[in-house]
C-alpha cells in the first residue's frame, strides 16, 4: 500500500518577535507532541516558513484519516495545551472553519504524473 502525502497551509500573526518565539517552540519541541504526531500515523512532517505563511508537507499511513488524529488530539492533553499555546502565534487562513488552524491543500500540479 502507498502512504498519502498532504500539503498544509496556515498562517502566522505578522509579528516578527512572535514569529521568533513560534520558531523556538519547534526547534525545542514539547514532550509527548512528537510521539502523538507518530501514533496518528503520520511518518513525515516538514514545516515551511515565508514570511508569516507555513507550509507543511505530510506523509502518512494509508489508513491515516484527520478525523482519527482530531479523536486522539482531543483525548490527549498535552496535545490539547500545545495547541492553545500555538493560537498565540497563528492567524487562520481566510474562508476556514470556525476553529480551523491548518487548511489542507489542492494539488494542481505533479512532473510525475
């Protein structure tokens, strides 16, 4: 079976101090969010920045579904303060859900295929 690849998109506050802080956050990382990410079944994650926009390329199982992850992210409080603290940082992608941080990508284009 083939893994699915995702692309991810979200936004930054235009603030080069918290762009800063934001950076250090993942360079240090927080315990127990890395082992979450590989439990869901995710086995790549690249995070892009330009400017104040993220990009993030995925990899995953082929079972991996979001709505799986979103279950196990709800149940684990770690994961649950991690997240509040990143709302510090991010600004939503205009068009969005109510609440929806990183916005899943339409690809339009591959050389490979």
């Amino acid at each position: 079976m083939k893994n699915n690849r995702y692309c991810l998109a979200l936004d930054l506050k235009n603030d080069a101090e918290l762009i800063a802080e934001y950076e250090e956050w993942h360079r240090k990382g927080w315990p127990g969010i890395k082992e979450s990410i590989l439990a869901s079944g995710v086995t790549v994650m690249d995070i892009y920045r330009l400017e104040d926009r993220l990009f993030m390329i995925m990899e995953t199982v082929p079972d991996f579904s979001f709505e799986k992850k979103a279950a196990m992210d709800t149940a684990n409080p770690a994961v649950q303060k991690w997240e509040q603290l990143m709302w510090k940082y991010q600004a939503p992608i205009a068009g969005g859900q109510p609440g929806e941080k990183w916005r899943v990508m339409k690809q339009i284009f591959s050389l490979n295929q």
